[in-house]
C-alpha cells in the first residue's frame, strides 16, 4: 500500500543546493523573496563576507520551481536529486 501524503511524520526530506551569483549581497533579497513567494519558510540564516546560508522548508512539490527560481539568480552548481512524486516538507539549505 502507498502511504497518505505527509504521513512521513517527524524530520522532512534535507537537501542542499550551492549556488553561483555574481553579487552576494544583492543575492540575499532575491533568494527570500523566491522562497517566500512560493509559500516556504525562512528556517534560519548566517550572512557573512564571504557565504551565505539559508535553510528554509517549502512543500516537497514546489521545491522545482524554487530551484528554477534560484537558477535564474545565478549558476546552480550543486543541485538537489529530483525526487517525482515527493510529498511532504523539504528541509534545503541554500549556500551561495
């Protein structure tokens, strides 16, 4: 049998994606506001000179359209393995 959508029950799926962008700084408000728009969570953050990190929690069926949001910021140079079908929350990390 196929279990019920979002019976999975305790910590959701983690992936990570590394992202390439020309302006970091800029980068920051662009990267919220992708993943805001598509009804995801801002988890936590950590800013500094040289990385920025942002783990946030969307719906496991719209993290395409975050990494395709994210892919129109910069160069997405580690990708998170699609999984079709996934229900659920995802747990993603956002480094750039």
């Amino acid at each position: 049998s196929v279990p019920a959508a979002g019976s999975a029950g305790g910590v959701g799926n983690l992936a990570e994606v590394t992202l390439h962008v020309d302006d970091s700084e800029a980068a920051v408000g662009q990267i919220e506001q992708a993943v805001t728009r598509l009804d995801g969570m801002i988890a936590g953050h950590a800013y500094e000179a040289r990385s920025h990190l942002l783990n946030v929690r969307i719906e496991a069926k719209k993290l395409p359209l975050l990494l395709d949001r994210l892919s129109s910021l910069g160069a997405i140079k580690n990708r998170p393995p699609a999984s079709k079908g996934a229900t659920g929350m995802v747990d993603l990390t956002i480094k750039w």
